[in-house]
C-alpha cells in the first residue's frame, strides 16, 4: 500500500494489488477533492479503462470508518 496525503482532510491508499480498490478517505463534515487526471489514478485503470476506488468517510476523532462505498470509475484513456 502506498498512502499520499494530498490535503489534510484527504488521504488516498494506492494497494500494490491492481485488482483491489483505490481507497479514497476524508473526515466527516469536510470535503473530498480528488484530481482524475493524476497519473497514479490512470496506471490502476484496467483495458477498458474502469478503476475501482473505495470512498471512506472517517471520523476524525476515533479515526473510525462511518461509511464506505466501492464504486466503478469509467475513464476515458
């Protein structure tokens, strides 16, 4: 797994396995932005260009998981 924080209240899991999800988490009350173009997103995108990301919505205090949704991403590559 290799994590990148690219705002305080966004932290993305890139797993070393491509066919396991891309886990997206922010802290509830807050907002998610998460660039689609970032090469990183791209290399986990399969031939027909479907990335599977995991969204989390954490709470911050007891970094517990409140919520999580697996979603399909269809890109354009």
């Amino acid at each position: 797994m290799n994590d990148q924080q690219f705002h305080k209240n966004v932290k993305i899991t890139y797993p070393n396995d491509r066919n396991e999800p891309i886990v997206v988490e922010c802290y509830v009350n807050e907002y998610m932005q998460v660039n689609v173009n970032d090469p990183n997103l791209l290399h986990y995108a399969d031939e027909s260009g479907q990335i599977q990301i995991e969204f989390r919505v954490v709470n911050r205090e007891t970094d517990s998981v409140i919520r999580s949704e697996v979603k399909n991403i269809t890109m354009e590559i």
